[in-house]
C-alpha cells in the first residue's frame, strides 16, 4: 500500500504549520551550541497567577470533576464570562443562549466554518493574519477570499474595496481587533460600519479578540460593543494571553444566540467539552481580582518600548504597537521576510515570525514577539545591528 496516496487533499495541499516550522528550525540552530533567543510563538513567559493555579489544584481533586462535561459549557463558567463582558465591555449576553465554552479559541476558530461553509463557499479572511482562519474555511470545503491590511490604512480592511459580486458570495467575514500580528486595533466606528457591510450582504461576521487586555492606550472595544453586532455576528475570547493561560486551552464564543446555537451542533459532534476543573479555573481568572492584568499592560509596555527602541537603533523603522504584545516591523531594504527571519535565526540566534507566514500581504515585514524580558530584548536589538543586511 502507498501511504502517500492515502491522504486526503485537504492535507496533501496544506503548507506546514507556521509556528510548528519555526520550532523545527530552531532546534536544529539550537543543536549546535548556539544561545537562543526565542521571539517566534506568542507564548507568555510568566506563569498563570497564583489564585488561579490554587483553585485548579483544589477543583481538579475534586472527583465530581472527572466525568465529561457538559458540551456547552459549565453554566456557571458561561455565566462568569457573561459577567465579565458586561463589566468590561457593557454588553449584556444570556449565559445560557449566548455564551459557548471553546477548549481553547483556536478550536473554536477551526471548528466555525464546518457549521456554515460548504463546496464552493467563500470566506472573507484578513492577510496578513493568524493561519487558523483561512485553513479552517479550507478544511470546510470553502474558499478564503483575502482582505488586504496595510500600514497606511491603519492595519484595517478597506471595506469599499471589496468588490459587491465578492461579499454577496462570501458567508464569513473573519476578523481580529487587537490584531495578531500587526497590533493595531480597531474602533467603534470601524465596527459599525462592518456591521452596516454584513447586513447589506448577509454575511456572519467572527471576530477573534484575545488580545483586548493587552493595550496600551485606551481599552480597545469588543465587536459586540457596536449596536447591531449581535444581530450579525460571534466573538471568539481566550484567557490564554490575558491571564497567562496559553497551556490550559479554555476559552469561550459569545454573541447571536442562533449563530452560537448552530456552532454548538459541531462542537456537539466533535468533542465531549472542556475539563470542568479547568473551567472552575477559569471562574476565578473572570471573576477574581484583575490586578495581574494591571501588572501584565506595565510590563509588556516596559518591553515594547526597549524592543522598538533597540529595533530604531538597529535601522529597522519599527512602530510601537497599540496593543498586544507583538512589533511588526518591515525588513530592511524590503528584504524577503523568510530570507531575513532565517538570517536572524542563523547570525544571531534570534527567532522571529517570517511575515509572508500569516499571509501574502504580511511580506516584507516580520513579527516578534515580547516574551522574553527587557535586557535580552536589549540583548536582541544589539545582535541585530551587527548583521550586515
């Protein structure tokens, strides 16, 4: 038998996964003795909080905790998550109609096209931008239909420029405010006029926002903040980023209760829940006290300003971001992005994020991510200026 002709197109056609490449060169870099500086997956640094690592320790002794769980959600996790919106956001959600637990935003994202895309169908996705959206519409059957982000518009999709015969056909927009990778964020007046943009084309709008606690300026809105969005569209949250969380895989959807509803008919089929010790957790990370999300801004803050500081001294022209701890920045000279990622990992032992990586429209830039602290993102800026590029 040939193995090889056993896979499926779906996977046959896919390129590696982004950071799963980025892991496997810097192990073979590594192999040779040299200091790495790992600046590639956006992966904290910092452990989850104390209170929320003591509540997990108790609750997963618990034995109530170990039969499956409910595939929705615990309600009381539904309800802490519809707590925290009102208190952060303003927006009123049903916990029990409107809120939908997610083993991690990721899967939730991945799993959303299957409830609405079939053959044939297109998505709206945002380039450059995390993976997860296009390949998801991909793994439904359908197709992703790119809206270019520039710089000079604000890192924003030019809602005019999408032609009318491509939105009538497209049943999804996907979009991602703070945004990975470019840190830009978007306002209130931006989210109402894709609101006005999905009504006219009958379109669902899921809009990705892990990064809404990491600012850096005034607190970005939620999608759901703009009158109208729940009429229209979902927001996928985590509290991996937020609360230090990123191993613990527990996140949550909310909005229109009969998009949210159809959603759930795939999680349904797909999985059996998230653990009910880790969703006890996460009660106490949307209930508890919020100081570690105060301490986690001024940090990040601190290392964003020596990292674009050390970026400018190098002769990179970097712009500190507005929120979420990533500075995207162009290569010099227009350099390709997987050429000077590979010569950062190879002269100087720093891992960044090529940006052709999070689409076509990200070439010519590269992602680094604050997860290391201050003095070796010194440290970085300085190996940096000795590369001659």
């Amino acid at each position: 038998m040939k193995f090889e002709d056993k896979i499926a197109e779906r996977i046959r056609t896919l390129p590696p996964y982004l950071f799963a490449e980025l892991d496997r060169k810097r192990d073979e870099v590594a192999a040779r003795g040299v200091d790495i500086i790992d600046l590639g997956v956006g992966d904290p640094d910092l452990p989850t909080p104390e209170h929320i690592v003591r509540v997990m320790q108790q609750e997963v002794a618990d034995s109530g905790n170990h039969r499956y769980p409910s595939y929705v959600g615990l309600l009381e996790f539904r309800k802490a998550a519809a707590q925290w919106y009102g208190k952060r956001f303003g927006v009123e959600l049903d916990p029990a109609r409107e809120v939908i637990t997610l083993i991690g935003a990721k899967e939730g994202i991945a799993h959303f096209p299957l409830a609405f895309i079939e053959q044939g169908d297109t998505a709206l996705v945002p380039s450059p931008a995390y993976p997860v959206y296009a390949i998801g519409t991909k793994f439904a059957a359908g197709e992703p239909v790119v809206m270019p982000l520039e710089r000079k518009n604000g890192f924003l999709p030019v809602l005019e420029a999408i032609p009318a015969e491509v939105a009538r056909k497209a049943k999804i927009m996907f979009l991602n405010y703070p945004n990975n990778p470019t840190g830009a964020v978007a306002d209130r007046g931006f989210f109402e006029k894709v609101i006005e943009f999905a009504r006219s084309f009958d379109i669902i709008v899921a809009h990705d926002a892990p990064y809404t606690e990491m600012y850096f300026g005034d607190p970005p809105p939620s999608f759901l903040e703009a009158p109208g969005a729940g009429e229209v569209g979902i927001e996928f949250h985590s509290l991996s980023k937020t609360y230090n969380m990123t191993g613990w895989r527990v996140g949550f959807a909310v909005g229109n209760a009969d998009i949210i509803a159809t959603f759930g008919k795939v999680k349904t089929n797909i999985d059996s829940g998230l653990f009910d010790a880790i969703q006890r957790a996460g009660i106490e990370a949307l209930t508890g006290d919020q100081f570690c999300t105060d301490d986690m801004r001024a940090m990040y803050r601190e290392r964003r300003d020596a990292l674009v500081d050390g970026l400018r001294g190098a002769g990179i022209d970097a712009e500190p971001p507005q929120a979420t701890f990533y500075v995207f920045a162009p290569t010099p000279g227009g350099m390709p992005s997987a050429e000077f990622c590979s010569r950062l990992l190879e002269e100087a032992g720093v891992v960044t994020t090529p940006g052709v990586g999070f689409g076509p429209e990200g070439e010519g830039y590269f992602r680094v991510a604050l997860t290391v602290d201050v003095e070796r993102l010194k440290e970085v800026a300085d190996r940096i200026a000795k590369i001659k590029f």
